[in-house]
C-alpha cells in the first residue's frame, strides 16, 4: 500500500486559531471582461476556510470579490470583479488573515470549452472576436494527430494561445481536455515556447476554479508513441494553474517549466517515465512551484525510476517551492537541486512541502553554491518513507535519506545552506534489504567544504529497520565526525530518535537531544505532536513563523522542534490538494 502524508485527516478537520492565506495563484490581472464582465478568476490557498463558504468572505484592497465559485478548507475560488490593487484577505468566523497584494492591470480574457471542433483554425483576429465565455474555442478531436502527420492548423490549444497577447488570459472550462500533440512539434499537448509575456504583463493560462482539465496523456494502442510533455514551457512570465497535465511515454515530463513565471495549484502526473529531468522539470530561473500535486510518476516502472529521474528537477537560481504535495511515486528524489555543468545553484527556498514515497531523497542538494546568491533554505517540511530501494540503474551506495548534500558543485564560494524546522520519519526503508553507507536521514558525502550545513529544530524519527543495528541511522555518506563539527557548526535543538539501537549515533547528541519526540502517531500518518513532547517549547527562534498549517510560532523559548506547533488534542488538515483533486490512498 502506498502511504500518503496525513491521509488519515483529509476531513480537514480545523486546526489553529483562524484561517491562513498561504498564496494566490494570480498575483495580477484584469478586473473587467470575461465572464459576467467580472475579471480573472483566482485561487486561495491556506488552511482553515471552513469546510463551506457560510459567513466568510473573500476581499481585495477592502472590497469583497464579484462571485465565489469553490469554497473548502484549503482552497478558495473567486473570480475578482471590480477590485483596485491590494492585499487579499480571507475573513472566517470574524478573524481576517491577509495574503499577497494583487496588482490591478490590463489583459483581455478568452476561453476554450469543451465542445469539439474540427474546422481549421481561422485568422487570429478572427479567432479572437469571435469568443467569449459563452462561445467559448473548441477543440480538435483528432486521436490520430502524431508530430509526422500535422498538416493543417488544427485547434489545438497552442494554437490559441499563439493569438493572445501579454497581459491576457486563456481560461479552459470544465471538460476542455486535450490528451493528444498540439503540432508544433515539442512533443507536448501545450506549447508555450513562442509567446512570452513580460514582468508587469504576464500570459495566465488557467482552468476555471473548480472545473477539470487535463492535458496530455495520450498513448498510441502499440506503444511506439505517445505525448511526452503534458505542457513545455520555454518563455518567461507565464502563469499556469489549476491544470492537470499527464505524459504517458517513457521520455516524459509532465510540464517543463523554463523560464521565470508561476506553476500554481496543479495536478502533475508521469507514471511511466524514466529519463534524465524531472515530472516538474527546469522551473526558474525566478519562478516560483506553489500548491501542486505531484504524483503517480514512474508508478508504471516495477522498479521506479531511474536515479537520474526525479518529481522535481531543479537547474536554476532564484526558485520558491512551496506548499506542494509529493506522494505516490517511485521517483528516485523528491526534489532534486542539480546543474549539469557543475554551476552552484541558489536563493533556494523549499518550504512548507509534503514528500513521501520515494527511492532515493526526499530533497537532494547536489549542486549548491553562492557565488550568484545568498540563501539555500528548506524549512517546515514533512519528508516520509523514503529510501525505499535501489533504483532500476543504481547501486546501494546511492543517498536513501530525507535530506542528502552531495557537494558536487565546483562553486567556491562560501555560504551555509540551512534546513531547520522539518519533520523527517523513515527515511531509510532501503535498510530493510540491505546495509549500506549511504541509507540514513541526512545524507552528507563529505565534499564542498566552503559550504556549511546548518540543521536547527529538526525532527529525526527512525522505525526499526533489519539493519538498524549495523549503521548510523541519523548521519551518515562518508562526511567524517570531525567534518561534521566543522561543517554542521550551529546545528542544534534537534529531536532524534530511533525505534531500535542503532550501530551508531556520532554526532547527533552534539546536534540536539537522542530521544522519542512522541508524535500522535507516525506509522500512521500524523505527525503532529504529542502532549508532553519533549518538542514542545524545544526549539530556538528560526526564519519559520509559522508552521506547515499556517499556525504562528512564538518567539524565544516557545517555539516548537518539527514541522508543526503543538495545538493541543485538534487534528491537522493533512497536504492540501488542488480544488477539484481527490488524494486517495492506493
């Protein structure tokens, strides 16, 4: 059975004192056009909405939105109406939390509707005055459509896209799916490589909150052919959100995200894929990864993927990951931090993320460095049953860990990379086959000594493995102890713990305490802590004011050690899942 983060509490039963505003999808737009002349739409996410609307409200710069169209507790849907710029707030049971300012701007909004049609595409112009949110586009119904035989300008949503211009937004409805090429020979369903928008205009490309829409997923009945990229992305400033995309072939991605721009609030999935990138691959530079779901890649694979495969591939600088939720794969790492050429990649910020069911690391930063930035950060993470087994190409001396710092980077700057506040349990599952170096929580091969590691409020929580008694099940990968003082120095105030006598635990008492966190119940999914833990008021001020629920963390000595603030005997939410996704356990 395949486990996901905090399944047990997808009741979203209330937690904390009042609603948080996590981020919008949409952080500008037109406020007049589309449908009933009422603006774009956008999406909240947060915590503690409610399950239903009632008496809450949804405002921007003070004024409340035009129309509501989806309401639960981690997901708001709106369309805006005749707003001015400004923070947006989310009141619920009298208590307001603010949100991101939304900046009023210029744009023009179209939408393509599920109907089919097979005519050919007609001149932009003529495509574009001819639409609206009741005639909405059609599209090509074409299951024959391959990247050989294209031959006629087909409507396919590139197509569409290619008309519009910066500052506006393609609004795809309930239905308007399209599994197959869009001709342009990118091997995708969306190709967004022709038509940028700009910093202050940016091209969104949507689904109506609430609605289904899935792009990609095609297969051919023999295998030979299938789409590769549910949406290719190769242009700054695009928005996309609330889209499901899926590849079905095995050199797969399921968006390739290039360029600075938004990737907010979507379903990603890649169950056969196994090649060099990531089903989220390339985002940046400048872009930020909130909200998504991720899941269902390289689940067609018996063996997952290839070590070189990963849920997210990172390149770039100047990147935000946040919010998403990572489960039910056989990926090798959760989020792998890697340049090819050996360029130390930062201001990195992964935060706030559920990761769980991998072969390899939940979050590997292999090629780090700051010669181009400041900050490597990751905080206030939920890592789970990890380093569950070799991958199809690999070696048992592979990182089987939450966190892994490979050091491959030839970047000589100095700078420390910090990860404080997360809460790790089983990551090493692979130490139940075998006993190797590399199977541990954190994962550090010893290299790029101009680089600190700093580990802060850290909760470590092993199960008993077959082979716990034979290794160092919280630090381990070839970093010597006298390596790990140095460079681990300021680590503190972390929890580890171990479900039977490990074989070693150098270091670890110099980091923090070796003792039970009691968290409610770990095997089981909830990690939220215990009355009478020992993390509770255990930690240290940190650059997490708040934890993973949107629950504010106090200052000095009331700070609590892990992902999440002690409130008591209220459950948690659990990950939180794109409006109209279902999280089901396998």
């Amino acid at each position: 059975m395949k486990r996901l983060v905090g399944m047990l509490f997808l009741c979203a039963t209330l937690r904390g004192a009042g609603p948080a505003v996590f981020f919008t999808d949409v952080d500008s737009g037109p406020t007049s056009g589309g449908e009933g002349n009422n603006g774009i739409y956008m999406t909240i996410g947060g915590n503690n909405f409610g399950l239903s609307q009632g008496n809450s409200t949804v405002r921007i710069n003070g004024v409340e939105v035009a129309q509501y169209l989806t309401w639960n507790n981690t997901r708001i849907g709106v369309q805006v109406g005749p707003v001015s710029t400004g923070a947006v707030t989310v009141t619920v049971g009298g208590v307001t939390a603010t949100g991101p300012t939304f900046t009023v701007r210029a744009g023009n909004i179209y939408y393509i509707g599920p109907n089919t049609d097979n005519s050919t595409m007609p001149s932009c112009s003529t495509a574009l005055t001819a639409n609206s949110y009741t005639r909405p586009w059609g599209l090509t119904n074409y299951a024959s459509l391959t990247e050989t035989n294209y031959t006629s300008a087909l409507r396919t949503p590139t197509w569409y896209v290619n008309c519009v211009s910066p500052g506006d937004v393609v609004v795809f409805l309930d239905g308007a799916n399209y599994p197959y090429f869009d001709g342009r020979q990118w091997h995708a369903s969306l190709s967004l490589i022709d038509l940028a928008g700009t910093s202050t205009s940016p091209i969104t490309i949507m689904a109506r909150p609430g609605g289904s829409v899935t792009l990609g997923g095609y297969a051919s009945s023999d295998g030979s052919e299938g789409v590769q990229y549910g949406i290719r992305k190769g242009v700054d400033y695009i928005t996309v959100s609330g889209l499901s995309t899926i590849s079905k072939h095995s050199a797969g991605i399921g968006i390739a995200a290039e360029g600075a721009g938004r990737i907010i609030n979507n379903e990603v999935q890649c169950p056969p894929c196994n090649t060099p990138a990531g089903a989220l691959d390339h985002p940046g530079p400048n872009e930020v990864v909130l909200g998504n779901y991720i899941h269902n890649v390289s689940t067609a694979l018996p063996l997952g993927s290839s070590k070189l495969y990963h849920a997210i591939y990172i390149d770039a600088n100047n990147v935000e990951v946040a919010w998403n939720t990572i489960s039910n794969t056989k990926a090798y790492n959760g989020i792998q931090v890697n340049n090819n050429s050996g360029a130390g990649v930062s201001n990195q910020s992964y935060h706030d993320n559920y990761i769980s069911d991998l072969n390899g690391s939940g979050i590997n930063f292999s090629t780090v460095g700051f010669s181009s930035g400041t900050y490597v950060v990751a905080y206030n993470n939920v890592i789970h049953h990890t380093g569950v087994t070799i991958s199809a190409d690999g070696s048992a001396d592979d990182p089987h860990s939450c966190f892994a710092f490979k050091g491959y980077s030839t970047d000589t700057a100095a700078g420390t990379v910090q990860v404080y506040n997360n809460t790790m349990y089983d990551c090493s599952s692979r130490l139940n086959e075998g006993n190797e170096s590399a199977s541990c929580a954190i994962v550090d091969l010893g290299k790029q000594m101009n680089i600190k590691r700093k580990y802060v409020n850290n909760i470590i929580y092993q199960p008993a493995y077959t082979y716990t008694s034979s290794q160092n099940v919280f630090l381990c990968g070839g970093i010597t102890n006298s390596q790990q003082l140095t460079q681990m120095a300021g680590s503190s105030h972390n929890l580890w713990y171990s479900a039977s006598t490990p074989g070693s635990t150098l270091q670890a008492a110099a980091f923090g305490t070796i003792t039970d966190p009691m968290m409610n119940n770990p095997g089981g999914g909830d990690f939220t802590l215990a009355a009478g833990s020992p993390a509770i008021n255990g930690g240290i001020a940190t650059g997490a004011l708040t934890d993973i629920d949107g629950v504010p963390r106090l200052n000095g000595s009331y700070v609590d050690i892990g992902a999440f603030e002690f409130q008591g005997s209220a459950l948690p939410t659990g990950p939180i899942a794109p409006l109209g996704i279902s999280l089901i356990v396998h």
